[in-house]
C-alpha cells in the first residue's frame, strides 16, 4: 500500500535549489582567480596542471570554441567570485535562521546514535552489510554531511573577507593564522564542497526518483499499513497519514493527510 509522506518543507527545497547553481558558480570562478597565483601541489603534482586552464573540446561542432580558456580571466574571476558570494551568503543564512525557527533543526543535528548509524549506512552502502538504515528523515550519515556543510559555508564566508580584506579584518586573518593559513583553508573548503557535490550526485542517483521528486515536490511515496502515525513536526499535532489509491497517486500533491488534535 502506498502513502504520500511530507518530507521536504517549500523554504528548505528554495534554499537547496538555490544553493545548488550559487555554489557552482562560486567554485567556477574560484578557478579563475586561482590561476593567477597557482600554488598547491602535493609534492610535484599540482592541484591543477598547465593544460586545466586550457581544456581542449572536440572537434566538429559548430559554435563551440575550440578551447575552453580558463586563464587570463584574473579580473572576470574576481566580479563573478564577489556577486555570487553575496547569495551564498543570504542563502545561507536565510536556511540557518530557518532552520532553527521552525524547528528542521531537531531532523539535522547530530544526536547521540548518529555516528553509530552513520557507520551502519557507510557499511549497507558499500555492500558489506544487508541491514537498512533506519527510515526517517535524514539518517545519521546524512545529519553529519549536512550539518557539516553548514560549517563549511561559515568557514569559505570567514576565511574569503579575510583574504578579500586582511587590513580591514587584520583581527579575522589573525583568527586564521595569517594570510596564507585563511587562503589555504579557503581552497582545501573548495575541494571539500567538490567532494561533497561528487558524493551527494552519487548518493541521489542510487536513492532512486522517488527521493529526488521529494525535493521538488515536498512529498515521497512510501509503503505504509492504513492509518500509519507519522511524526508531528516540533510545535505541531500529530497527523495520520490515509492510504492513497492507484487513482490518486497519480496526482503526488493531494497528499491525504488529517491533522489530530
């Protein structure tokens, strides 16, 4: 039997949908101001060899440039790095102050059996275990990546004014442990939203369509016995969820759900 579960709130989706293209751009432009002093490497081997800033496309197709040029572009890097850090920025701390008014905070933060879930959906992930993490809102490995990433956006936000203006915020770049540790900690953030990008794509793909559509629409369908209790939200009375027939699950958002007093 399958029920219509809210799962996703229309203000949590803006700011995901929001974020999401804010942040590429954020990252695309860092790119272009990194070119211009170069310097991370692990040994001999660059972050970013010679031929990145150069990416040759194909052949044959008309319109296109015959090269993507990532370098040169110091001046242009910098504009769009400045314009969209001011969204990230309201984006993020819009989703914040959201998140802890209404109460999606007590779904997010880490609670005492988060790292032992989190390990328990590393294991089913990876399929050296058959055990499904429980199913509920955010599980422990996603409370963690999340919360996590609350604290990267802070610290790309803090470490950028400090490379953007060390004489004004001296005391911030002094925070950091100089110049140099807020521009390191500044790209290492960087490579750390990469990786999360990289991860959370992933992630999304093997949940299937249905998790998806729950970030567009608010809803998920799931399997559920007649007159299941579902979770108040905080400050909210307690709903039952009605089963939705083949007709109606045609139509995701008449969710049929009945507030209880």
């Amino acid at each position: 039997m399958k029920i219509l579960e809210n799962k996703h709130p229309l203000a949590i989706r803006w700011f995901h949908w929001v974020n999401f293209p804010v942040l590429m751009m954020m990252i695309w432009s860092g790119v272009l101001i990194y070119w211009a002093n170069d310097v991370y490497a692990i040994g001999r081997l660059h972050f970013f060899p010679a031929w990145f800033y150069t990416i040759r496309l194909p052949a044959g197709f008309p319109g296109l440039p015959a090269a993507i040029h990532l370098d040169q572009r110091l001046a242009e890097g910098m504009a769009w790095h400045f314009f969209f850090a001011w969204f990230f920025a309201i984006n993020g701390i819009a989703y914040v102050l959201y998140t802890a008014f209404s109460g999606e905070w007590l779904y997010l933060l880490p609670n005492r059996n988060t790292f032992k879930e989190a390990w328990q959906v590393m294991l089913h992930d990876l399929f050296l275990s058959k055990k499904h993490p429980p199913r509920r809102k955010f599980n422990g490995a996603q409370q963690i990546a999340y919360t996590s990433v609350i604290g990267m956006g802070a610290g790309s936000l803090t470490t950028g004014l400090a490379i953007l203006r060390p004489i004004q915020f001296a005391w911030l770049v002094a925070i950091c442990g100089g110049y140099s540790m807020a521009r390191l900690i500044h790209f290492a953030l960087t490579v750390g939203f990469v990786l999360f990008f990289m991860i959370h794509i992933v992630q999304v793909v093997r949940a299937g369509w249905n998790n998806f559509r729950s970030m567009v629409t608010g809803v998920e369908v799931v399997d559920a016995c007649p007159d299941v209790p579902v979770p108040a939200r905080a400050g909210g009375a307690a709903t039952a969820v009605q089963p939705v027939t083949a007709s109606e699950s045609a139509e995701p958002m008449n969710t049929r759900i009945e507030a209880r007093g």
